[in-house]
C-alpha cells in the first residue's frame, strides 16, 4: 500500500491540472471579442488627385557672379599696395602704384617729337602754297610741285605717327596706376612694395570677386531633363512661373547637420547645351541675391529646382509600393469588396514621401499602406482609413531626390 499511494496522488494531481485548463478555456472561449477570427484590419489610402509641385533636389557649388585677376600691363616696381587683403573694393579704386619714372620720361620725349611734326608739317604747308601760285605763272615745274606735295603728305603722316606714339606713351604711364575693374572683394596679394612685376606676367597681383549676387552650379541627369521636357511638351506638366523657374538653396550650417533654407529665393539663368559624356548629366546654373555675403564661393549646397507644376496628378505613398524581383512597382489595391488584389503601377520619380504614379491607379481606388504581411491575393480584409497617408505635400517636402 505505501507504494502505490504517490501513484494515486499523480493521477489526481494530472485530473485537477485538466479540470483547470478545461475551465481556463472556457472562460476565454465566453471572453473572447465577436470577430476576432474575422479578416485581417490594414490601413489604406484612398487616391485622390492633388496639384503637385514638380521640383528636383540637385547637388550644387557656389561660384562667383564675377571674377577680376588683377595682373600689371607695363613693368616696374611696385611703389605702393592702397588696398587692404580680404576688404571690400569699388570698381576704378586704385589697387597698385608702379615707378612711372620712365614712362613719364617716354611720355615727355613723345610730346617732343609731337611738336617737332607739328612745325614740320608747318613749314611744308607754306613752301606747298607758294609753289601752287608759282606753277601757275610756270615759274617752277610741274615736277618741283609734285615733290613739294608728297614732302607735305610725309609731314603729316610723321605728326600722326607722333601723335599715336605720345598716346601710347600716355597709356603706359596711366597704367602705372593699376585700377580695380569690378567691385567685389578682394584677396590677398602676391606682390609687396619693392617687388618687381611684369606686363601681362603669369601670376595674378590680386584676385577680386564679385559675390553678389552669386551662382549657383548644379548638375542633373540627361535622362530626367529629357523626361521632363516630354512631359512638357505632353501638357503633363506646366512651368511653374511663365518665363521663370524659381530655385530654393540649402545650406548644411548646422551643427547637427540639418539644412537651413537659404533666406532668399534664386532663379534658374540657363542649362548648358552640352552632356558630360563622363557622368551624363547636364549642368544648370541659377543665380541669387547675396547682399550679406553669407554665401562664398565653393559652398556645397543643395538646390531645389521648380521646374513644373502636375495637375491632377496621381500619388501613392512610398511605404504602399514594392518590388517585384523585376523591379517593377506593385501594390495591393482594396476592391469594393474589400478583398486585395497586387498590381503593377508604373512609377516616374518620388516627390517627398509619395511616388508619382503615371499609370496602373485611378481615383477613388484604395491602396494598402500599411500590413502588407497580412494580405493574400484574393483574401479579404477590413480596410481602417491611414492617418494623413495622402495628406497635401507641405512645399519643402515635394522635390524629387
């Protein structure tokens, strides 16, 4: 009997295990929420066609709206340096003084020469009227008059030959005095006082910049220009402005390393004619006031390009689109009888957080956002309504990465 009792009291531990389960599962049974084996619930959106900005968000440089290399046209030495580096200069302030001693010196000899030509231009004037009475009366011959004639021509050319050789020599001594030719700033300087420099040598005195305003130099791919013209052309899109295409800068100023919108908007000035056969793209450049000089040449920068406007276009939000292994874009579509079925869309370009859909959606159709792991072709489902999944595109957010 002693060996048989822990037997007897398994068998009753294992019964009341069972009793309690049993009734475990009863209770949950009466808890359990109406439906709870019904279909899965998914978020989806409901496309509706919006007015959306086309824009394109570019990677750019600054560059100078002007550039001067300040260089001598006569040699010398350096007097003086009348600009201080790095400060702002207008155009026509004098930069650099060289020793005019010697031009001065040619341009007194030219002046002399001048003179010289003058009375003898003079004097071959009267002997030429003289003889004209005297061939008259055949006092001289025709002969004697010719030469006298040609020896007045011979005077004025030499005067004139003067005269351009003492405006020469007047040039020279003015450019002693070497003169800014654009406002900007200006940088350091390679020459100092006691320097010698040389006409039109190789190295620049002094490098002056004009930065504002200032471009701005992007490239885009040929492909994307390309497309975008079509569509243009389809009426698919429409300039933004008439005549003018608007351009947003961005500037990574931050400590964080966000980007700050530059104050003020630029303007698109031109797209070359030519693509890089390196990288296939095609350079822009945009131009844009900068009367703090906050901008400086060199900056990388990014620049949102306005380049249209798509009426009536078709959007679907990023996280509702997937990849087929083909690379085509799919999305589950929600019928009527709320059972999904995949379809292949044909994507253009993302736009912030949607993707332009040109075909394969139509309005009022409705998308799964999000739970796409619950779906099966075919299968029903309970459709919730997404939180602001297709909300209007806030301006900063509708560009084109």
């Amino acid at each position: 009997m002693s060996k048989s009792k822990p037997f007897m009291t398994l068998a009753a531990a294992a019964c009341l295990i069972a009793v309690l389960a049993g009734c475990n599962q009863q209770k949950q049974a009466a808890g359990q929420p109406q439906g709870a084996g019904g279909p899965p619930e998914v978020s989806v959106a409901t496309i509706e066609p919006q007015r959306l900005p086309v824009t394109t968000e570019l990677p750019g440089r600054t560059a100078p709206y002007r550039v001067a290399e300040i260089r001598p046209q006569v040699s010398g030495i350096v007097l003086k340096r009348l600009f201080r580096e790095g400060s702002e200069v207008k155009a026509g302030d004098q930069l650099y003084q060289i020793d005019p001693a010697t031009y001065e010196a040619s341009l007194a000899s030219a002046q002399a020469d001048v003179q010289k030509a003058e009375a003898n231009l003079q004097a071959a004037r009267n002997k030429a009227s003289r003889y004209g009475d005297l061939v008259k009366n055949s006092v001289v011959s025709k002969q004697d008059f010719d030469d006298v004639q040609a020896s007045l021509k011979q005077n004025e050319a030499q005067l004139a030959s003067a005269k351009a050789a003492y405006n020469l020599a007047s040039i020279n001594l003015n450019y002693t005095k070497v003169f800014a030719p654009i406002s900007g700033r200006i940088g350091k300087s390679a020459v100092t006082e006691g320097a010698l420099v040389t006409s039109n040598q190789a190295t620049a005195l002094a490098t002056i910049q004009q930065f504002d305003p200032i471009y701005v130099d992007v490239t885009q791919t040929a492909s994307q220009l390309m497309k975008l013209r079509e569509d243009m052309e389809s009426g698919r899109i429409r300039p933004a402005e008439p005549g003018k295409i608007p351009v947003t800068l961005f500037l990574n100023s931050n400590a964080s390393g966000d980007d700050t919108a530059y104050p003020a908007k630029g303007e698109l000035q031109f797209a070359d004619v030519t693509v890089d056969s390196g990288t296939s793209s095609v350079q822009l450049r945009a131009v844009f006031p900068n009367p703090n000089k906050q901008l400086l040449p060199g900056l990388f920068v990014r620049a949102r390009v306005e380049q249209g406007v798509a009426e009536n276009a078709i959007t679907v939000p990023q996280a509702a689109v997937a990849r087929s292994p083909d690379g085509s874009a799919r999305v589950w579509v929600v019928g009527a009888d709320n059972k999904a079925t995949p379809r292949t869309i044909k994507t253009e370009r993302p736009v912030g957080n949607v993707w332009l859909v040109s075909d394969g959606l139509a309005p009022g159709e409705r998308v799964v956002v999000e739970g796409l792991q619950k779906v099966k072709p075919g299968a029903e489902v309970k459709p919730v309504p997404a939180q602001n999944a297709l909300a209007a595109l806030p301006e900063k957010a509708a560009s084109a990465r």
